[in-house]
C-alpha cells in the first residue's frame, strides 16, 4: 500500500479526514482509529498500492468500508 484517505464518521456528527502516506498507519489515523465505537463508520479511499511487475507506478484499487459494531 502507497497511501490511502481515511474518513471517519460518527453518527450524527461531523467527518474527520486524514491523507496516510504509506503502508503504516500515521499519527494522526491512529487517532481517529482509536475513536472507534459502536455505530461509526470508516471509509479507507483514494486505495493506491504498488503490485508486482508495476515498477515505480500504483495503482488505485478498491475503497472499503467498516461498520463498527
């Protein structure tokens, strides 16, 4: 994974956003990950990963959603 978009979305409230350069998450989406309760939402888009036989290129590849439970 090169980097992603994470939105997190509490229900009934405002989105929270954050551009996560790289494979690992940063700082800041750790923060909001750690938010996580029951009813949220995150959305993990702008998906871009590096596959083999790619060279220096990535591609864009699926958003996913997760419903907390």
């Amino acid at each position: 994974i090169a980097g992603f978009t994470l939105v997190y979305q509490p229900p009934r409230e405002d989105l929270e956003e954050v551009v996560n350069v790289g494979q690992a998450f940063l700082p800041a989406s750790k923060a909001i990950i750690n938010k996580a309760k029951p009813g949220d939402t995150y959305y993990f888009n702008n998906v871009r990963a590096k596959c083999p036989g790619d060279g220096n290129s990535t591609r864009k590849i699926n958003p996913m959603v997760f419903k907390i439970r």
